[in-house]
C-alpha cells in the first residue's frame, strides 16, 4: 500500500530528467524487452535500477548464475537514473555519533570503510566497464546554512576524518568564498575528499550494458504484478510472461509498492526527493555568485538542499518536500524551489530553470539501509533503504548480495547497520502522518 499519487508509480512515463535529455540511449540489445511466455532462471530481480543491476552484473560476471532482472519501466526508470548524481557517503538517517551510540564504534567503522569502498566500487566499475559517468569535482561539499551549523561540521572532521580516516578538510566561510562559493547560505564547509558527481543516468546505463555483456538477461517494461510461491519455487507474473526462479531479490527501493514486496513495504517510508535544473550558466553570471568549485554540495539543513554546477554549466538544485506525489503539488514545489534557489544564490534569482523532476528516496524507522532476506523465507533477498544517498551504497549492496547468493559472503560480514530487515513501522497506515510531522520539525530545526 502507498499514499502517493498513482501518477509517481507510471513507468510508461519518463522521469523528465535533465539527465533524460543528456544521455546516449541504451545499447541496442541491452534491454530484451518484456518477458516474453514462460521462463525460468535461478535468480529472479525485481527492479532495474543500480541494486538490482549490480547484482545481476555481479551474479553473472563472478559467479556464473543465470540470472535475469525485471523492471516495471525501461532499466534505469527509477531513483538510479534521475538522482542528483552524488556519489557520496555514509547511506544513513543516523549521524555518525547516533551510528556510534547504536551499533558501537568498531562496527561504526567497519560501516563507514564499507562506504568508501563502495565510492571506489563505482569508479572501478567505470573502469573496467567503459562507462563515461562524467565524473566531476575532487570531493564534495557539506556546507553550513547557519553559523551555528558549523559546529556539526566540527564534529563530523572529527569523527569521519578523526575516528575514521576518511580524507576531509573544514574550510571557513573565507576559505569556501574564496575557493568555492558564497551564498546567503554559507558559513564554511566540510569537504569529503572521497566522494565526487557523477552522470546518473549514464552510469545506470552502462551497468546495464555491462551486466548484459557478462550474460545477465534484462527485461524493461516488465512489471512484476503478482508473486506466487509455488513448491520451492517462485513465479513472478508480468502482463506477458511468467518468470520461475529458485530465488528472489527486491530490489525495488522507494518504489516498492504491494502486492510485490508486501511483507516489506509496511517497513519503507518512501520520501519524495525533487530536482530543478537551470538553462546554462554564463560567464558574467557564474562571477556574480563566485561560482568557481566543480564540487557537488549540499547543506546541514534537516530538509536538506544539494546542489552542483553540471559539466555545460547548468546549475542543479534538489530539495525534500511534497508529501502526495500529486502533479499539482510538483507544479507547487517547483516554483517554490525556484524561489529558494533565487534566495539562496541571489545572483540567479532570475535564471530560468528548464526542467523539474522528483522520485523516491527510501527511508525506514531503523534509519540505517538494509540488506539480508527475508525471515520466513530465506530464498527471497531484499537490498533498499539508502536514507537518499544510494549512489554508491547500491551498487555496493548489489555486490554484497551476489557474494551472499554465489557463497562467497555470510550476512553476518555485512556491517551491523546494513544487516537485516527493517522493522515494521507502527501504523504504517499513519505514514503520510508522520513524515508531516517530521518534515514540519525539522522545517523549524532548520530556521
Ligand atoms: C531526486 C533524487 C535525487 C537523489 N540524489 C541522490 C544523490 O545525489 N546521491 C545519492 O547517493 N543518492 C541519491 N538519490 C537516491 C538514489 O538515487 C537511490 O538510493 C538509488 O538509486 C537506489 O537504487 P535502487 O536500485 O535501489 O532503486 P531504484 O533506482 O529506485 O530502482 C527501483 C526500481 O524498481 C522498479 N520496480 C518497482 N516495483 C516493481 C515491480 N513490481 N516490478 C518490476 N520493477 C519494479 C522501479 O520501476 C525502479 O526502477 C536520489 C534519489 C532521488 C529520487
């Protein structure tokens, strides 16, 4: 069940991304098109986007598994094709002295080390695999939108770079002007020297056209509308074909929605993530901001704004908000990113954007991702819950999953935080309920 409006869930319909505009089409023979008549595979992935594609590269390339993904629109239709493009860490609601508090602080590292890992797996994939993911910047920026907030930044040196060993540096609203920016909302930056902006869409792409490359069997367009356990196998059921397969991943993140995945969509809290791209940026303008950093950035705010420069020099801008999914209300947060933008970067205000989009980051009451299978059926696999920084967390998971199944990987490796399944939410029928409340707290923590 979900409260959003049917309208997020059609995937005959594209995204409306920039990145739509600005990437190759996929490879001709990449995407085999919807399932066709009664096939068999021994892992069955429900969901096209980096977990579930990662894994079937994973699946194919290392272990050898039959495999095949399904995917409700052309691979790539969700959060992985039409995010803002951070590859970044850590893939958690928790801040890192709540990691600690939680899971200890050897497993706290072992989460973290995880993640800049998982940062390199996708450059590695890249690679190895000729994907053109446009990388861009040496880091990125996590700013303070108050001087108050550059105490978090303080201790987040301490504890990802001091604890942790993660490269950072803290630079001064000075230094920030001087290198980066300045804004309204800037009073220094922590910058993580690990993490960079890549292309989504193509990166999405091309792990597809890898995976396929290395046997995996890809079906776009192929929503999976009912499961049925049938003896020790499954049979997932497409408009136009039926899929048996000895085990299952789901791998369907934000976007998940019952009867597919029942048992774990009343554990997902899935949180509307919006994006405004600008027309490209000239010279003169770009000076009038003191634009001059190819770094993505975003803020200590709870309802966060991320931001970056795109390679043509158009600016990128993304926010939280919007709790129905309706089309009105998009055209509502559209002009009220706009606005925010212009108050925020006040050069701009009156540069026109030319696109707008939105998509589901997948949050849960744990506040941490999740990887294992599930309880009462352990030939069904679950990887989701990025708290919206999945870029490299998914891939990474996408991995650990094809480790587990091939044999090569006990979940119990897995870092704490990462392992098991989420808990229920209470009430889930209440959740519109909550995120209003949380979104209305943290509008007034963030003033
Ligand atoms: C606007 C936006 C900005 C973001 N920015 C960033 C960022 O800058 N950095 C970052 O790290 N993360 C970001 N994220 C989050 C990141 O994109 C996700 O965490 C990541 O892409 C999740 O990958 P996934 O494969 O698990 O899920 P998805 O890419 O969402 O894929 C799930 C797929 O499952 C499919 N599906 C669902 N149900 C079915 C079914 N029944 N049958 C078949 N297929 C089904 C869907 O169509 C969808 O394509 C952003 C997300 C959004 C929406």
């Amino acid at each position: 069940m979900t409260w959003y409006h049917a309208s997020m869930y059609d995937a005959g319909r594209p995204a409306g991304s920039f990145w739509e505009d600005d990437a190759p089409p996929l490879e001709s023979g990449v995407d085999l098109g919807p399932l066709n008549g009664d096939e068999r595979c021994d892992v069955a992935i429900i969901g096209g986007g980096y977990t579930g594609l990662s894994a079937a590269y994973h699946l194919a390339r290392d272990h050898h598994i039959d495999v095949r993904v399904l995917e409700s629109g052309p691979l790539g239709w969700g959060a992985s094709g039409r995010n803002g493009g951070f590859c970044t860490l850590p893939p958690s609601g928790l801040s890192l002295s709540g990691l600690i508090g939680r899971y200890g602080e050897d497993e706290t590292r072992r989460f973290i080390s995880s993640q800049v890992e998982a940062v390199e797996l996708v450059r590695m994939l890249a690679r190895d695999e000729a994907i053109d993911i446009r990388p861009q910047g040496d880091g990125t920026l996590h700013v303070a939108h108050t001087p108050s907030r550059f105490a978090e930044l303080e201790e987040e040196r301490d504890l990802l770079g001091g604890k942790f060993g993660v490269p950072v540096d803290l630079l001064s609203r000075e230094e920030v002007a001087e290198t980066s920016y300045d804004s309204t909302e800037q009073f220094g930056a922590l910058v993580n020297k690990v993490a960079f902006g890549l292309h989504p869409l193509r990166f999405a792409r091309g792990l597809a056209a890898a995976a396929a490359r290395h046997g995996a069997k890809l079906h776009g367009h192929s929503h999976v509308g009912q499961w049925e356990k049938d003896g020790g196998e499954h049979r997932l059921v497409t408009k136009t074909g039926t899929l048996r397969a000895r085990r299952v991943i789901v791998a369907t993140n934000g976007f998940t929605r019952a009867p597919v995945g029942a048992d774990l969509s009343n554990r997902l809290m899935p949180v509307l993530s919006n994006i405004v791209v600008t027309r490209p940026l000239t010279d003169d303008e770009l000076v009038a901001q003191g634009w001059k950093t190819e770094r993505p950035c975003s803020n200590t705010r709870r309802l966060l704004f991320y931001y970056r420069l795109l390679p043509d020099r158009r600016f990128l801008f993304g926010a939280r908000g919007d709790l129905t999914g309706r089309p009105e209300d998009g055209a509502k947060m559209r002009t009220v990113m706009e606005r925010r933008l212009g108050e925020v970067f006040t050069a701009w205000k009156d540069v026109p954007t030319t696109h707008y989009w939105r998509g589901f980051v997948c949050m849960n009451a744990r506040m941490t991702p999740a990887i294992g299978h599930m309880p009462d059926d352990k030939s069904v696999f679950f990887g989701l819950c990025y708290h919206g920084d999945g870029v490299s967390a998914a891939p990474w998971t996408g991995k650990m999953l094809a480790q587990i199944i091939g044999g090569t990987r006990n979940l119990a490796e897995i870092p704490a935080p990462f392992r098991g399944i989420p808990p229920r939410m209470p009430f889930p029928s209440l959740r519109r309920w909550y995120l209003g409340a949380a979104l209305g707290y943290y509008r007034l923590q963030d003033k």
